[in-house]
C-alpha cells in the first residue's frame, strides 16, 4: 500500500483519532481511506446520470472571510446556468453584523462572544449529474469553507410518491 502525507489542523487530526478509537478503527488511516472512498463514491449514482436534477447546497464560512466570500461569489457566477436561485446569511453569535445583533433579543444572546459568526450561502440548482458534482466539488475545495452539504433529487421523480 503506498503512503500519502497529508497536512491538517491539529484539531482534525484529534478528532480523527477519537473517531478511530470511538467506532474500533486500527488507526487514523483506516479512517481517511474510508472517507476518501466515501467521497469519491458519493457522485457515482447510476439512478442519477442522464437526469435532469435539482439540488439544494448550503455552504457554511466564517464571517468576514472576504476572499471566501468572493470565490463563491465567482463560483456563483461560473456555473450561472445551474444556479436556479441563492441567498446569503449569517449565523451565530459572533459575526457581528447589524441584521443579526439587532435581530436577537438581549435575553437570546449568549454571553460569550467568543463563539464565531459564519456566513452561509444556499444554492437551488438545476442540472445533470455532472455539472452539480463539479459545483459541490469546487466549493469544497476553496479553502477556508467550513462545511458543504448538499441534497439531490431528479426533477422526473418529484411528486411521485404522493398518495391520490
């Protein structure tokens, strides 16, 4: 078996190794080879190619991470033909923003503001099989994004299992 070297935050490194040791793994690399199976994998639906999808993707950031912002916002823009509709928020105690101070009575607020605010981004998609992978794909890759997840469903199947 070849060896990969692989950098991380010390943080995913920890949460790695309990989670080897909470589920009986024999170490941390049988986790990553899971995972990387499982992520590879997770587009090789036979019940989705020649489809036409739709597809709701929710991207989460920490807030005032501009360049963040922006490599979504091009990304938005690059796959214009998919993207049927999107929204930007924020969420969490820390991000700081008028909209979300003002909007929370002082009794909901934490007492701490140590806890960081995240801008999320949501997508409603349109298209095959294909193009929405690439924008999931690509949206995980830009670093600093804290969380991608996603949900598919062919547009022909809609509706189906409706009792008449």
């Amino acid at each position: 078996m070849s060896i990969v070297s692989v950098s991380m935050p010390a943080d995913l490194i920890d949460r790695l190794d309990a989670h080897a040791t909470d589920h009986d793994y024999t170490g941390r690399s049988e986790v990553v080879r899971e995972s990387a199976r499982t992520l590879l994998g997770e587009f090789e639906d036979d019940r989705l190619e020649g489809r036409l999808l739709a597809g709701v993707v929710s991207v989460f950031y920490e807030f005032g991470s501009q360049r963040v912002e922006r490599r979504v916002t091009e990304l938005r823009h690059k796959y214009d033909d998919v993207v049927a509709s999107n929204d930007h928020g924020h969420v969490g105690a820390g991000c700081g923003c008028p909209s979300c101070d003002t909007s929370r009575d002082s009794e909901s607020k934490p007492e701490s503001r140590s806890e960081p605010g995240y801008c999320v981004d949501l997508f409603v998609l349109e298209g095959d099989l294909e193009t929405l992978s690439a924008f999931v794909g690509t949206l995980r890759a830009i670093e600093a994004v804290d969380r991608v997840d996603y949900s598919l469903a062919p547009l022909n199947s809609i509706g189906q299992l409706r009792g008449g």
